[in-house]
C-alpha cells in the first residue's frame, strides 16, 4: 500500500519519506501527537488500514475497519498564535474536497463544520487537533481526516445505514485506495503552502461547498436544542445563524453540533 501511494503523489510533493503505513493502530491522531511530542518534523503523515480507537470530534469514536478506508493523519508546524489557526479544519475540508474530486470524479459537499457528505450520506470526517508551546504559540497542528472508500450500505451497522456513505457506493465503481490517498496528501500539502496567503479564496471555497448555508438547523449543546437558519461562515470558520427572534449569533465548532431539521444534513 505504501508503494502504491508514493508513486501516485505529484511530482512536486517534497515529504515522501515522512509517510509512515501501519497495517493496524489506535489512533493515527494519537499516535502522530505523540510522535510530535518528541519532535517528528512537519510533513510526518501516518496511514493506516484499521483504527482500533478512532476518535472522531466531541469525544464521538470513528469507525475505521480494515480494508475499506483511509486514516491518515498529517503533522504541521505552522508559525503562528492559536487564534490565527482556527481555520485549518475549513482549509481541510475544501482541501479533502478537491482530494476526492481529483481521485474519484465527483465533488462532496461540506456539512458544518468538518463533515464530507454526499446525497445526504457521511463519506468523511475531519479532526484537527492543536497543541501550544509554553509562549502560548501553535508548537504543531495534527490534521486526521478518515475517509470510508469501499464500503456498501450493508457493510455499516444498521443504525448508520441511513446516514453513512462511500466513495464506491457514489462513484458508481470501484475506488483506488491508493489513488484517493496520495490526492488527499498531494491536496493537504497544497492546503499548508497557502494556509495564510489563501484564506480568503479559501473560506470563499468552502461556503460554496458547504450545503448547511441556508438551511433550517438545530443546534445541539449537550441536552440542549436549539433552532436556527444557517447564514454564514466567518473568517475563523464559525457558523453564523439567525435565531427565530431574528437575531444573528455565531456558534463555533467546539461547542455545537448541528443537524438538519429533517436528519442528518
Ligand atoms: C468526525 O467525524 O467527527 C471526525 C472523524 C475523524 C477521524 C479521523 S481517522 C484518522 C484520524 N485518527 C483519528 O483517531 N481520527 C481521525
């Protein structure tokens, strides 16, 4: 599998010997903020083929059986305070969405904040995590997106039947592990080069992708529901929306999910 994805990467694509495979691991999140704790360089990417413990955002698991997706996570270095970075789960997203045109033929959209989605099915979530140095600057970003690739219907538990998808189950053909891999590192690499220069066009990009705008949500914080029309995305990747009573608030990724007023998106 590691041979297969080095020799689809682009041309240009300088951090091939950074890219470590492991047939099977808890975490490619965990494993990497470990790893960058005793100072892997930036550009160390970690794919494996199952996930043991997958993590997925607010403490959720992710699903990640063996032979049908992909779990990778990339390690970054950028030089900046925390507050310049709270747009790196947006830049993923745009970026995992050009990975998976490129690959596979069809663009998914975004579900706020971090979610791939596809006629109304989950193909992909996306976790970034930070750590800080003792002067309170970003010391390393880990990006972990886990892709399902191969998947049929039948394949996820009956209670995701309705809601999770794959590349296969929409492409309409069989999907090149391999192939989707080395797009979403070739398009992650891109993503890094133009973090800061790009984020205006960026953000631009993601609103397009992102079908939550304009639609009638509810947003869940613990036991507490909410309703509300989604507006607008704002330059740190917050959700801006419109309350009943008109008023417009800005609810950030950490604290809320959101779901569409009739099922998942
Ligand atoms: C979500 O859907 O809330 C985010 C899911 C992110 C899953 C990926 S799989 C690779 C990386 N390792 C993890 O443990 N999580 C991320």
């Amino acid at each position: 599998m590691k041979s297969k994805i080095l020799s689809q990467l682009s041309d240009n694509y300088p951090w091939q010997d950074k890219l470590r495979y492991f047939p099977e691991i808890d975490s490619t999140n965990t494993r990497l903020k470990a790893m960058a704790a005793q100072g892997a360089p930036e550009g160390t990417v970690l794919i494996a083929d199952c996930q043991t413990g997958g993590r997925g955002r607010l403490g959720r698991s992710f699903l990640s059986p063996p032979g049908q997706g992909i779990y990778m996570s990339m390690l970054l270095r950028p030089e900046c305070a925390p507050d310049q970075l709270m747009h790196l789960t947006c830049a993923a997203a745009v970026a995992m969405c050009d990975a998976v045109e490129q690959a596979v033929g069809f663009r998914p959209g975004i579900k706020w904040t971090n979610d791939l989605v596809f006629e109304r099915h989950k193909l992909a979530g996306i976790l970034t995590e930070m750590s800080l140095s003792a002067a309170g600057r970003v010391a390393y970003a880990v990006v972990g997106i886990g892709i399902n690739c191969c998947q049929t219907a039948a394949d996820f538990p009956p209670e995701l039947q309705q809601t999770a998808g794959s590349l296969s189950m929409f492409a309409g053909q069989p999907v090149d592990r391999a192939r989707v891999a080395a797009a979403m590192m070739d398009a992650l690499y891109r993503m890094h080069k133009e973090l800061f220069c790009g984020k205006q066009q960026m953000l631009r990009r993601y609103r397009s992708d992102c079908i939550t705008l304009g639609q009638a949500i509810s947003i869940v914080r613990g036991s507490d529901v909410s309703h509300a029309i989604a507006r607008d995305i704002d330059d740190d990747g917050g959700l801006l929306v419109e309350l009943p009573d008109g008023t417009l608030e800005t609810v950030s990724s950490g604290e809320v999910s959101i779901r569409g007023m009739y099922g998942y998106v």
